[in-house]
C-alpha cells in the first residue's frame, strides 16, 4: 500500500481546486460567448422582422390612401389627387388627428348624436369594404399615393391644408381658404 505524504496530498488537492477553477472560468467564458451570440442573433432577427412589418405596414397605409384619393377625387386632375393625398398626410403629421393614414382614412367623430366620418365615401354604406375597380382613375390614385407617402411628393401651397369641401357645398367653416383646386376648395385652421 503506498502511503501519501502530506505534501503530496496538498499538491493533489489544489490541483484539483486549479482544475476546478479553470473548468468553472471556461464555462464561464463560453456561456458569456455563446449568450453574446444569442443575443446578437435575437436582435438581427427583431430588426428583420420590424423590416418586415415596416412593409406591411407601408403597403397597408398606401392602399388607405389610395382608396381616398380614389374615392375623393377620382375625377379629378393629377393635382387635384395629390391635393386629396396631401390634406390626409397633413392630418397624420398634425397630431390632431390619428396617427396614421389608415386612421385618419377611417377616422369618425359623433356630433349632435350623428356619426361623421372625416371623408364622406366612408359613411356611404358598403363603399369602405368594395375593391376599387380596376381603371385608369384607380391606377392614377394609386401612383399618387405612391409619389405622396412614399416619394414625400407635395404641392407648395398646399403645405398647411387640413381640410376640403367639394365646390358645389358651403359648409361655412370659417377657416382660412388656400386653394381652390378643381371641384375642391382647401382650407388650413385658424392662425
């Protein structure tokens, strides 16, 4: 039976506790690694996804306004598209109202205990679910709404514009008037 000194035992036993140390500091090393990576990997794929949302989105708001622009001003010039176009960004940025296209699209208010819808084709029963038909007024309404969201396309004098009535109503706002614009009179709020 061989016998183990003292010295010995005490050399075995901190090389053990070295072992254990440097074991414990590797696992420590990796895990921080490979945590790193996950993390890094987890944020790539948030970034990836909010792109994706990011489209959808995009896609979502610009059929909203192109749906306005269709059923506002289908008739109209190109300028008076984009004059349709440019009022309902103009809401969005006026933090007055909703906060994206889409909300301010479909946006209502009640008064006197009547249902107002911000743009009239919306109240009008089933218009809001029907496809706009396949024409040149809808594919002019689409590339507006393409050059006003996505181009930041804009009419110089129509920059502060929050409103607009056809030509043939006089609903006496009182506002200040800045363009008549078509079938389309344009007013910005009061100063």
């Amino acid at each position: 039976m061989k016998t183990v000194n003292k010295t010995e035992g005490r050399f075995t036993y901190y090389s053990w506790i070295i072992k254990s140390l440097s074991l414990v500091g590797i696992l420590f090393v990796v895990t921080s690694i490979i945590s790193h990576q996950l993390e890094r990997i987890a944020e790539e794929n948030e970034q990836q996804q909010d792109i994706v949302a990011s489209a959808k989105d995009k896609l979502t708001q610009l059929d909203c306004l192109a749906r306005n622009v269709y059923y506002e001003a289908a008739n109209e010039s190109f300028e008076g598209k984009v004059a349709v176009a440019q009022v309902t960004l103009n809401r969005v940025e006026s933090n007055k109202f909703a906060k994206t296209v889409c909300g301010v699209v479909y946006e209502r208010n009640i008064v006197y205990q009547r249902v107002i819808c911000q743009f009239s084709w919306y109240c009008e029963k089933g218009k809001a679910e029907l496809q706009p038909k396949k024409s040149v007024a809808w594919d002019e309404s689409q590339e507006v709404a393409k050059q006003v969201l996505l181009e930041n396309f804009r009419l110089p004098g129509l920059r502060s514009a929050l409103f607009y009535h056809a030509n043939y109503i006089n609903p006496q706002w009182g506002l200040p008037k800045v363009a008549t614009i078509g079938r389309h009179i344009f007013y910005s709020k009061k100063s």
